[in-house]
C-alpha cells in the first residue's frame, strides 16, 4: 500500500521471529511446487512494519493451465495448521492459523495476474521489490514489482475535488437516515463511509499520504495530534444525542478540510449546498 514519510518519526518495528519462519516457509513451499510461478507479498512485512498482530498477506501466481484446479486451501496448510479457512467476500482465501496469525491470499494466473500489477500504480507501493517477490520462475514478477518501487503520491487538485464531492454527497445521506431515526445507520455511516474520507484528505493536506488504503492505520503517529483529536470528536456512543453531536463535528471538520483544500489547490466547493446540508443536520434526529 502507499507509504510516505509520516509527520511524526516513528521507530520501525521488528518482524517477529513467527512471521519470518512463516514467510520462509511461504518461499520453501511454493518452490518445491512446481504449479506455483511467483509469489508476492504485500502489506506490512513488505513496508518494514510488521509486528507481533501483523498478518501473512499474499498473491500466488500459478501457472494458466493448474489455476483452476489450485486448491488454495490445501497449498496454505502445508504452511502450518489452520483454524480457520474460508473465501471471503472479496473472493480472496482468508485464513487463521493454529497460532491466530492471519493471512490474506491471492491466487490469479500467471500472465493476466501478473500484467494487472500495473493498474496498482498510486495504491499499491513495493519500498523493497526484493522483500516483496518471494518467488518468482519467468523475472515478470520481479519486473513488475520494480515499477512500483517508487511512491507515486495522490494528484492534489482531483483527489481533493473527489474527496470534498464525496463527503458532501454522504453527509447529505447521513442527515436524511437521522431525519428518519435511523441512529445506528448514521452512526456506522460516521464510522464506515464519511470518517475514511476525512482521513484521506487530512493526510493530503498534511503531506502524510503513508497508509492511503487504511487511512485510519497508524493515525495516531502519522497526523498532528489536533488532528487526532478533531477525528476524535466525530465518533461516540450510539445515542440519538450523542450520533447528533458526532454528526455535527463530522461535518464542521470536513467543511474545514474542504475549506483549506480550496485554499491551497483551488477546488472548487458548492458553498450552498455545504450550508443546506448543515441546516439538514441540525434538523436531522
């Protein structure tokens, strides 16, 4: 995922001793089979910010012809026993080992897996390419993975325009669930929906675009500590007084953003509707 310098220095943490067997094991696993053409991790490890909670996260590029045949299932059990093991709803195996670690994994054809790398260029960041690539039979894996060493940082003036739309867009949603007394989906759109895209335009504007995928990761480390606190003051219990007060710090705070993104990269924000939807909040509930 993107990583940048973080506002605050953080001392980088040390992989734990569980995590590198397993990794090892990852590697001797895939190279004694021969179905498997590459393997690619992601995710902390790959960063340099795995710790003792990290998962084992990873994309298995299996040749064309076996792919559909792959059990995936029975490739990671030969890793360590599992407790759990199952297709998510993302239609990647997830799976818990005997010792809880978790693991994400991926399994895609060789070619097209490979060439869709690609299209991760502003999401997807690879630091160390040779940390990343476990494994790799054709150098395509490898070839890939280096186009993405370098950090390419989110486009201000389109990122931001997105991110102000979107959270006008869902705060507007968010007035008209609380106007109806739905308590708990205004309180989960707070949660689930408006507060990612706060956290993705105050890292913009603060320069600290590490964690873009997970914006709330680290944020304690990566944002100033006012910014702590004003994320802070958009969540609470679910109470119909207290999703209110949540509601209406939420937005003050993206108008805030917005505010200052206008300022510095001259989006342009659709003043009127910003004060309609807060005349909408305070009538919400």
């Amino acid at each position: 995922m993107p990583h940048t310098r973080p506002t605050h220095a953080r001392t980088a943490p040390t992989a734990p001793a569980s995590l590198d067997r397993r990794i090892e094991s990852l590697r001797a696993t895939a190279e004694a089979d021969p179905r498997v053409e590459g393997v690619l991790l992601y995710g902390s490890w790959t960063l340099g910010e795995a710790d003792a909670h990290s998962d084992l996260d990873a994309c298995l590029y299996v040749r064309e012809e076996d792919v559909d045949a792959f059990d995936g299932r029975e490739f990671v059990e030969r890793l360590a026993p599992l407790k759990l093991a199952y297709t998510n709803m993302h239609g990647i195996l997830a799976v818990v080992f005997d010792d809880l670690m978790r693991g994400e994994f991926h399994v895609e054809p060789t070619g097209p897996g490979i060439a869709e790398i690609a299209t991760w260029r502003g999401q997807v960041h690879f630091p160390r390419p040779e940390a990343a690539v476990l494994l790799d039979r054709t150098g395509r894996l490898t070839a890939a993975a280096h186009e993405l060493a370098a950090f390419t940082p989110p486009e201000p003036l389109a990122t931001a325009r997105q991110l102000t739309d979107e959270l006008a867009n869902w705060t507007l949603m968010l007035a008209h669930v609380q106007a109806r007394g739905e308590h708990a989906r205004a309180h989960n759109l707070l949660h689930a929906v408006i507060a990612p895209l706060q956290l993705k335009l105050c890292r913009l504007l603060r320069g600290s675009t590490a964690h873009w995928l997970t914006p709330s990761r680290a944020l304690e480390a990566d944002l100033p500590g006012a910014d702590v606190e004003r994320y802070a003051t958009t969540a609470g219990p679910l109470t119909p007084e207290a999703v209110r007060t949540a509601a209406a710090n939420s937005w003050q705070w993206s108008r805030e953003l917005a505010a200052e993104a206008a300022d510095r990269w001259g989006v342009r924000l659709p003043l009127g509707l910003h004060e309609e939807i807060a005349g909408a909040l305070s009538r919400a509930g």
